[in-house]
C-alpha cells in the first residue's frame, strides 16, 4: 500500500528515498548539460509515479510536528520553497526509507525546482502556469487535511465523552470543535489569496502588462498584412503573444483570488 511504498517495509522492498535521489541526480545532471527540458522531465516522471495526493496521503500516517530546523539547518518547509537542494536531500538521506515525515514538502520542493528549470528555459509564462497549478492543488489539499483533521477530532471527542458528561456540554464542546475547523478553513483562504497576490507582484517584474498610449501610430505599430486577426491586434498594439498569455493567467488567478476572498467574507460572517 502507500504506507508501505513510503516505509520501503513491503513485499517487494521498494526504496522510495533512493529512488527519489538518483532520479533527481538524473536531473542535475542534465541540468548541468543545460538540458533543461531533459532535467524537467525527471520531475514530471515523479509526479506521475507519486503525484502529489500520494504524498498528502503518506504525510497523514506519519507525524507533522517535526518541522526540522536540528543542527542549526532551516526548517524544512523553508528549505523545500527555496529549492534548497542541499539541506532538503540532507533529510531525505537522513530520513532513510520513510520519507513519512518530510513527504508532505516533497510537492513543494519539486515545484520550487521546476520553476527554476522553467526560468531557464526562457518560459516565463509557463513559470505563471506552474504556479497556478501548484497554488490551486495547494489550496485544495489543504482544505482536504482540515476536513480531515476535523474527523479526526470529532470522532477523538465522541469516544473520549464520559458517561457523566450532560447534553449541554457535549453540544459546547462539538460548536467549539466547529468554530476551529472554520479558523483553520479562514487560514487556507487567506493563504491562497495571499499567495496568488504574490505570484501577481512577481509576475511585474517580468511582464509590464501596458498598452501603448497610441495605438494608432505608425512605425512599429503598424499591422502586419498576414496573421490572424488577434495577431493583427497584439501587434498593432506593440503586445507580444506571451504577453497575451501571461495576462490570461493572471486574469485566471485573480479571479480565483476573488472567490477566495468572497469565501473569507462569508466566513467571517459565520464566525
């Protein structure tokens, strides 16, 4: 089973932690060769041998206290959004064959990795896309473990109720229990809309997003006499089709934004 992939303790002694090292070497590799889209790769490769519910999953049946931060190194959830590869294969290596307790940074290791590759490759827009995606799955899992978390503790709660315990009482205990799952969904909300402002302040930095004042003019404002029409339009307006994309992708990831802010409101008035 997935705990088991994760232990290296089943049948078959499958070692998960080295298989992670050497395909990631693979990609240091290649990334030295500059052959980035080679070294990519090898990430795509283990997302789709281990996406990235498979190490939520693992994560649950470990423990999540241990952030790191022993022998004078960062925390791990430092390390992975740093793309530290250094300090972050330090635990891999430290953790053996069960990466339980540093799998639920691996998802955000290998993100941070591949926008570094991409950034490489010159893909500007494909970084934007990246980050959508992460942020997006980000968001959802996080909301999955604290449903989750509030099982966990609804049925801990039910079972731990004594004989002597008055109906007033358990009603207390069970809205407490509610009222802190919706603080922690309040805290998944403003993460995702914090993290899709930050993706749209780094984004200027590498596209500026502004339209000529004069549009009209002549010189390198003129159409072209081929194209599509759409073509005809960006560069009569001095846009790039790149551009164009990183607009849609923004546009795509404030909307987004807004609903979460709209989610925070409607929480905030529950609350």
């Amino acid at each position: 089973g997935d705990g088991a992939a994760g232990r290296g303790d089943d049948g078959n002694n499958f070692d998960l932690s080295h298989f992670f090292l050497v395909k990631e070497s693979l990609a240091f590799t290649y990334e030295q060769m500059q052959l980035f889209e080679e070294a990519q790769m090898q990430y795509e490769e283990l997302s789709a041998f281990l996406p990235e519910d498979a190490w939520r999953q693992l994560a649950q049946l470990g423990h999540h206290g241990d952030d790191g931060g022993k022998e004078g190194r960062a925390p791990l959830s430092d390390l992975a959004m740093a793309g530290d590869s250094d300090g972050f294969r330090h635990y891999i290596k430290i953790s053996g064959r069960d990466l339980r307790g540093v799998s639920q940074y691996v998802p955000q290791y290998m993100y941070a990795r591949e926008i570094r590759l991409l950034f490489q490759m010159g893909t500007s827009t494909d970084v934007l896309v990246r980050s959508k995606e992460f942020l997006v799955s980000g968001y959802r899992n996080k909301l999955l473990d604290v449903a989750a978390a509030f099982a966990r503790r609804w049925k801990e709660d039910i079972e731990s109720t004594s004989m002597d315990s008055t109906g007033k009482e358990i009603l207390e205990r069970q809205e407490e229990l509610k009222r802190e799952r919706l603080r922690e969904e309040a805290e998944v909300e403003a993460w995702a809309l914090a993290s899709c402002w930050d993706v749209k302040c780094a984004s200027e930095h590498y596209f500026t997003f502004e339209m000529p004042n004069d549009i009209n003019g002549g010189g390198k404002q003129q159409q072209r006499r081929g194209g599509t029409s759409e073509e005809k339009e960006n560069f009569a307006t001095g846009v790039t089709v790149e551009e164009v994309e990183a607009a849609r992708c923004i546009a795509e990831l404030l909307e987004f934004a807004i609903l979460r802010l709209m989610r925070l409101g409607d929480l905030a008035l529950i609350e």
